[in-house]
C-alpha cells in the first residue's frame, strides 16, 4: 500500500513538473552550474566507507537533488512556481519509491542538493527569490516529516507516516496546477484559501484512514489543517501587527512540536508552504514558513542522535549556539561571495560542533529558527538568508553525528582542528571575493 502510494505521488509530481515545461515559456538560460555541488558530492561519496556509506545512498540523494533543483530553479525563473515545487519533490518521492531501506541518507541528501542548486540560482537572480525559498522550504518540510515518521527512538515506525506527506503535497500540486487555469483575477488569495480547505477536507481524514488505517494512529495526520487558520491570523494581522504574527508562529511551533514527536510541526510546515503556493501571498507567509521549516529539523536533529536526546538547555550551548545561529545567515550574506557564504555556513557550525560538543550543534538549530522569527518580524523576503537557515540545518541533521567524535578529542586537538577550519575558510573566502570582484 505505501509503496503504490509513493507510485502515485511520483507520477503527480512529474505531472505538475511536466506542466512547466510546456509552452508558453520564457527565454531563461538553464542555470547547469547549479547542478555541479551535487555532481561533486556524488562523487566524493563513492567509496564505500567514510561518512557517505552505506550505499552511496547520501551521494545518490544529492546528486539528485542537484539535478532537480536546477530544473526547479529554472522553472522558477519563468514565474512557474509550482511546477518547480513539482520537479522539487520528485527526487524525494523517487528515492523512497527505490531506496526505501535508507529513508534518512536519501531525503536529507537530495534535499541537501536541492538547497544547494537553489541558492546557487538565487545568488545570481535576486528577483526570485521568494518562490525558490517557497520551493526549498515544502521540499524541506516534506522530507522532514517522512524522515520524522519513520524514524522513531523506540524503533517502531508508524505505518503510512512515510508516504502521507508526499501523497497531500503531491495532491494539492495537482489543485495548484489546476487553479492556474482559472482566472481569479485579483482574487487570487480567495481561491488560493478556500481550494486548501477543500483539499483537506478532501484528502486529510479520509487519506489518513487508508495510509494509517487504526484511528489511534492518524490525529498527527491532521496537522495541516491547523496551517489554514495560522495563515489565516498571519494574513490578518499583515505587516502592521507583524511582532503579534512572530508571536503566533511560535505558540503554533510550540503546540505542534509534541505531536507525533515532531512529525505534527513538519506536517504544519508542509501546510503552510502549499498555503503560500497557492496564495502567493510571499511578504505575509514566507517568514512563518521558512521558521516552521527549521523547527522541524531541529526536532529532527534532537531525535535523530543519541548524543542530543533527553537534551537540556544548558547555558553556554543555549548562548553559543543561539546567538551564532540567529546571525549566521547574515553572516554568510555578508561574506560577499557566494564561496565565502558557502564556507562560512559549513565553517562555523563545525568548528562549534567540535568545542563544544554536538548540543552546541542543536542549539545552532534552535538559533536559526529564532533568527527566523526576528527575520518574519523585522526584514523584507527578497534575502538568501532563509535558504541559508534551512541549508545549515539539513546539514547539521546530517552531519551532527560525525562531528560528534571530534568534541571528545583533548582541547589541544580541538583547537588544532578549528585553527586549521579557521585557515580554509580565510583561503577560500578570499577566493571567492576575488572571483565576485571580478565578474563585477
């Protein structure tokens, strides 16, 4: 059942992709360089031991989701942003549909390649960066919550938690791709609002019932539904009542992070990323959406490690990994390259990993979700930085586990490792300021 389930998912999302591709288009050079970081990490990952085993299954998702990000990328550039979400989520459908042995090393690794060919299109076009962060963040939010409902602690796996999210988002693609075709006009937010209800009205209850099946199973299930009326309340309140907006992001964060031990808030993410699809309404949503995003990667970053489970907020990981993480993102824009933004977003989480252990890392992850927040209550949407958030955080909910045997190594060692991150990052920044000096 859950297989025919990715099947049909997979067929709709090429469907949704194919649409894009039909005419009318515009004449937009295809951004092929997005593609190569997940052409390297393939690479990098055949060897059969190492960080990227087993089965290459981290380096196959990358590569991926490097290829479909790039065509994702593409079509955004030509205003298509649903279609890209289409081409976005077939990578994760397939690899579970093939792969289903290595759910975690497959989602995270396509979505990492994703990201990656994602903000590399968004470095050279400004202009689109709201659908590629909307594109980016439902891939995210989608593989999280497969990843969230398969991976248990206790390791049992809820039947049907698997497929569900890619099963609703592929369905409601489908409902995007079809409101295209009906001229709303200015009332483009209406019919965006009321086919969502339509849609989980349609598809939660009853879908949960065929995925899940026993009823004591399926209310983290119908969790999307609570994303209409937080959208609803964010529309509301608008930009000037933003900080009350921030306020109800986090209550909706807070509630739906117990439930299903995480799988509720990816599945809110999830929701409120078709939400923004369907309405475009980018100034109002995209900040709750790229918060919620990062929430549920830190959940999953807390379930996924032994190292970070039963985690308390001890004060100088709470401070370190708070304040480095809220400002990392502005951090990286500032590197003033699209090289240095890269090495600054994998140096300083590393070298925080290895000082101070890996609750220095989830709380890195704690910490871009509260520049998140700031972000949703005070900047503008046309930024990297929320793309950078999610990047970093897929990255440390990947990562996390083997940078952790570094933090048990003897201060001197430490040190030594981070002087020698501190020296990489200085040549390759200063690498890619030379290079951005000059295609100036």
């Amino acid at each position: 059942m859950e297989r025919g389930l990715l099947i049909v998912a997979l067929v709709l999302s090429l469907l949704v992709g194919g649409v894009g591709l039909l005419p009318p288009r515009k004449r937009v050079a295809f951004p092929w360089q997005a593609a190569l970081p997940g052409l390297l990490a393939f690479l990098l990952s055949l060897p059969s031991t190492g960080a990227f085993a087993p089965g290459q299954a981290l380096g196959l998702g990358v590569l991926l989701g490097g290829v479909f990000g790039a065509l994702a990328g593409w079509l955004a550039l030509q205003e298509k942003p649903v279609a890209a979400a289409g081409l976005a989520l077939t990578p994760l459908v397939l690899l579970l549909s093939l792969h289903g042995m290595f759910p975690l090393e497959n989602l995270l690794g396509a979505t990492l390649g994703l990201l990656a060919a994602l903000c590399i299109v968004g470095w050279r076009n400004p202009e689109a960066l709201p659908t590629l962060t909307v594109v980016g963040a439902l891939a995210v939010s989608v593989a999280t919550a497969s990843c969230l409902g398969t991976f248990r602690p206790t390791g049992t796996i809820k039947t049907g938690w698997l497929s569900f999210p890619m099963i609703f988002t592929a369905g409601a693609l489908l409902l995007a791709t079809v409101l295209m075709f009906i001229k709303a006009g200015g009332s483009r937010l209406v019919v965006g609002m009321v086919g969502y209800v339509i849609l989980v009205l349609l598809a939660v209850r009853p879908l949960a019932l065929v995925t899940v099946g026993a009823l004591s199973n399926w209310g983290p299930i119908t969790t999307p539904a609570a994303a209409f009326p937080l959208a609803l309340l964010l529309l509301c309140l608008g930009a000037k009542y933003r900080t009350l907006g921030v306020l109800a992001m986090v209550l909706a964060i807070t509630s739906a992070n117990h439930t299903g031990q995480g799988y509720g808030v990816a599945l809110l993410a999830v929701g409120l990323a078709l939400l923004t699809l369907l309405t475009e309404e980018h100034e109002t949503l995209l900040p709750a959406l790229a918060a919620l995003a990062v929430a549920a990667l830190w959940r999953l970053v807390a379930q996924r490690f032994d190292e970070t489970r039963g985690f308390g907020l001890h004060e100088q990981y709470l401070l370190l990994g708070l304040l480095l993480g809220g400002l990392l993102p502005m951090l990286a824009q500032a590197a003033g390259s699209l090289l240095g933004a890269g090495a600054t977003l994998l140096a300083l989480p590393t070298a925080l990993t290895i000082l101070y252990g890996p609750r220095a890392g989830l709380t890195l992850v704690l910490g871009l979700l509260a520049g998140q927040l700031w972000s949703a209550a005070s900047e503008k949407t046309k930024t990297l930085a929320p793309l950078f958030a999610l990047g970093v955080a897929a990255t440390v909910a990947q990562l996390l586990g083997h940078l952790a045997p570094l933090a048990d190594r003897t201060r001197l060692a430490r040190l030594e490792l981070v002087a020698g991150i501190g020296l990489a990052w200085l040549i390759v920044a200063g690498v890619g300021y030379q290079l951005e000096k000059k295609r100036q």
